[in-house]
C-alpha cells in the first residue's frame, strides 16, 4: 500500500490540479470579456443582459460536470479508476481547444461548448476523490483530502493568475484572452502521458459493484443523496456549503471591477492569494488540527467562520485593503470543505465510495450549477447580493450541522 501510496497520489494531485485550472483560469477572464463594450459580445449589448450571459457561461461547466461525474464515478467503481480517469482526459483537452478557438473566432457558441465540454471531463473529480479513498486508512482520510484540497488550492493560485496574466495584450503582444486555453490544453496533454505510463489501479476488483449504469444517473443520485436517511443532513450541509462558495467565486469579480476597478490581472492575483492561503491551511493546519481533532469538532466552528468571512471582504473600502479580508474566506474553507467529504465517506460502505463520492459530486455540481443561474439577475441589482446570500446560507448549513450533531 504504501508503495501503491506513493505512485497514485501525485497522478491525483495533478488531475485534480488540472481541473481546477480550467475552472479558475477562466474567472478573471470572463467578466472583462462579457462586460466591456469591446469584448466579445456587440458594444450595444445591455449590461443586465452582460450578467446573465456570464452567470449561463459559467453554469454551463457545472451542468456538464453534474451530468458526468455520478456516470465516471459508478463506472470507475465497475471497471476501474485508471480506465476511467486516462478516458476524460481526452475529453478536456477537447474543450479547452474549443474554448480557445471561440474566444479567438469571437464566436460565443463555441465556447459555449468548450466549456461544456471541459465541465464534462471535469466530472473525473469523482474518480479522484474514489482513488484517494481506495488507499487511505481511517487515520490517514482527512489528511489525504486535505490533499485533495491542496490541489484545489494550487489551481486556485496558478489558474487565475495564468488567466490574468496570459490574456493581457500589455506584458506580450500576442497575449489574448484565448492564450491560457491553448496552454491549458498543452499541460492536460502531459497530463494524459503521465496518466497512462504512471498511475497504478486503486481499486479492489474482487468487490466490483454491480448494476447498470444510467445516463442521467446524477438526477438519480441527487435524489438518493436526499433520500438516504443516514446521508440526508450531511448531503445538505455539502449542497448549501458549496452554493455558498460558488456564489462568492464566480460574482466576487464582478464586485472587484465595479467597487473597486479590478483589471482581470488584478483579479488574477486576487485569487491567487486566495489559493497561497487555501494550500497552506490544507497542506500545514488541517493536519496539525486533525492529529487533535476529528472532523465533527472542527467543523463546529468552521462552517460559522466561513459565513461571516464573506461578510468581512464588504468591509475594506480600498482595492488593496481586499488582501487582509482574503485569509478569512481561504482558512474557512481550507477547513471546512475536506473535513465534509471526509465525514461523507466515513459514512459511506467500503465498496460503494466511489459511488457515495460521485453522489457527493453531483451535489457539489448541483449547488455549483444553481448560483451562475440566478446570480447574473441578482449581481445585476446589487453587487454585494452574492456575498450576502453565501454569508446567510453558510449560517444555514452551521444551523443544519448541530441538528446533525444531535
């Protein structure tokens, strides 16, 4: 195990990373592209209509990936992880080129599509998140999540600030904003070698699961996640959690450009420390917490600092003075969110994680989905809306977590 330890987590750590930069590298790139009058869309477009369109962009990479990741996560569960993680790679890479060639064509269909497409390949989070399970012990889960989150963190600090940086024209000419889509693409092709010459299979073929799988299988599971007695409360504390965040990293940019005149360099960075903050909770605190808490201790107090952290970044009334808010948010989550999946999974039968994951993905993808949806009408009445509303629901799922605790 330890040697099957060893070869399997950085393949993780790098699939994970990969999927979060085609997730992050796109938000400070999105909002100038929609609402300046000389982006992609015609100068005498609407600025409601800007939003609305920003808010479907972006949901559309979680409807895919809310589609997708319940079907890779009952199908690694039959016939392995590697099979299932080497196959949506391909599929990634297919929609970054996608993305890119839209933005270049000005063409917005395309990339509508691409990032369809990507949200697709990005449903291999389930995989992922099935493969660390595989080889973790009790002891070692949270600290193995933790991991899982580390990775989030570093897309979170390299994806934006490569979407910054690569898709502005003043540091090199050629820079635009397709640029990081064409390198995002080049990094998943290394990624696909790496994949196939280097991962080991994780899981346990003598207790394959059983069953056929469905195509709209993550409509089933969101409503066996909520059905499933023993899973119901903590299913929903995920949903309302992640509904939080969402609606807090994909409108945050929208409140940086009209308070406090963010050019989507400045948001790249913005975000960057947000991931520098995340790895290091994951990567240096949550394993000195969880040597001397378990996952039901710290969450009690993380899940009601996450709520009032996004209050916090209402308060600074200068641009620069966003950085003191950031490392609130950043710990907050660093702390709640691998201690709710590892809390899932300990709940979760041995032989059905894959499945138990891939429902708990296709929660994450469901709440993901709903904020983009409905968060370009109410960004488009007051921009401090979306930190409001994830201040107010996080306080909803701390209420939740104590009915649990009961």
């Amino acid at each position: 195990m330890p040697n099957l330890t060893r070869r399997v987590v950085p393949i993780i750590f790098l699939t994970l990373f990969m999927d979060l930069l085609s997730f992050s590298m796109i938000i400070p790139i999105l909002a100038p592209l929609l609402l300046d009058a000389e982006g992609i869309l015609p100068g005498d477009t609407v600025y409601a209509t800007r939003t609305q369109l920003l808010g479907f962009l972006i949901s559309i990479y979680t409807l895919a990936q809310f589609l997708s990741a319940p079907l890779l996560g009952a199908y690694s569960d039959r016939n392995g992880r590697r099979r299932a993680l080497f196959f949506t790679i391909p599929i990634t890479i297919l929609g970054y080129v996608l993305s890119a060639y839209g933005i270049y064509s000005e063409q917005i269909i395309l990339l509508f599509i691409g990032r369809m497409i990507s949200g697709a390949g990005a449903g291999n989070v389930a995989i992922a998140y099935s493969a660390m399970a595989d080889i973790s012990t009790p002891k070692t889960k949270v600290k193995n999540f933790g991991l899982i989150g580390v990775a989030f963190g570093l897309g979170f600090v390299v994806g934006p600030v490569i979407g910054g940086l690569l898709s502005d024209s003043s540091l090199v000419s050629w820079f635009a904003y397709d640029t990081p889509f064409w390198f995002a693409a080049f990094l998943a092709f290394l990624n696909m070698i790496w994949v196939w010459f280097r991962f080991s299979e994780t899981l346990d073929f003598t207790h394959l699961a059983k069953g056929n799988i469905r195509v709209f299988e993550g409509f089933y599971q969101i409503v066996r996640a909520f059905k499933n007695r023993s899973l119901r409360l903590i299913f929903s504390i995920i949903f309302m959690v992640f509904f939080a965040f969402t609606f807090f990293t994909q409108f945050i940019q929208v409140y940086l450009i009209e308070v406090h005149s963010y050019s989507q360099s400045d948001i790249g960075f913005f975000f960057g420390t947000i991931g520098i903050w995340i790895i290091f909770t994951q990567g240096i605190i949550l394993p000195f917490l969880s040597k001397r808490y378990n996952s039901r201790q710290m969450l009690r107090f993380s899940l009601l600092i996450f709520a009032f952290s996004y209050l916090i970044l209402l308060l600074p009334q200068r641009g620069w003075q966003m950085y003191f808010a950031i490392p609130f948010v950043s710990i907050a989550q660093g702390l709640t969110l691998p201690n709710l999946s590892a809390l899932l999974s300990d709940a979760a039968p041995a032989h059905l994680q894959g499945e138990t994951l891939g429902m708990q993905q296709a929660v994450r993808s469901l709440a993901q989905l709903a904020p983009p949806l409905i968060g370009g009408f109410t960004v488009a009445l007051a921009v401090s809306m979306p930190l409001w509303t994830a201040a107010i629901i996080t306080i909803a799922a701390w209420v939740i977590f104590y009915m649990l605790l009961k």
